[in-house]
C-alpha cells in the first residue's frame, strides 16, 4: 500500500514538474507566435485577438484550436504551420496560467 502510495505521489510530483516546465517553454513562444495579437497577459488587443486570459477552454481544447483550426477568425481559421503539436500543448498550458 505504501508502495502505491509513493508511486502515485511521484507521478503526480513528475506530472505537474512537467507542466511547469511546458507553461514557461510554451510561455516564450507565446511571447514570440501569440502576444502581437492576444497581449502580453493575454489581455487580448481590440481588432487583434480576443482575451485568452482565464479562458474557459481546456488545454486540449486551445492545442486542437492551434494545430486543426477552426475557429472563426483569421488566423486560426486553419492551423498554425509553425507549431508543432508539442509546442501547441505548451502555448495552452502556458494560456491556461494566465488570469
């Protein structure tokens, strides 16, 4: 039990490590790819990019927006050619950190 116990611990400790260190990498190429448009923190810039801070879409939800498209305004419309589906998970963790 104590085994179990630990293991769980130390996968819960490797996972949220790791999506730490997505939400800093992906925090620079959001500074790189996103701010110009979204803001700095996200604020969203009027005739830009709408606010992303505090969004209500998931993780998944803003990846699949990045690397499918789909949403209804230009540029995300089709998918970003310049992230990979890694880089994409972390620029959404990294929105996902902005309030």
């Amino acid at each position: 039990m104590r085994l179990r116990i630990a293991t769980v611990a130390l996968a819960t400790i490797t996972t949220m490590a790791w999506m730490q260190a997505a939400a800093e990498d992906g925090g620079a190429l959001y500074k790189t790819k996103c701010a110009m448009c979204h803001g700095d923190q996200g604020q969203g810039k009027p005739s830009m990019g709408p606010k992303l801070a505090g969004t209500a879409k998931s993780v998944a939800e803003v990846a699949s927006v990045l690397t499918k498209g789909g949403e209804a305004k230009v540029p995300h419309i089709k998918p970003n050619s310049t992230l990979t589906p890694a880089q994409a998970a972390a620029v959404a963790a990294y929105v996902k950190t902005l309030k």
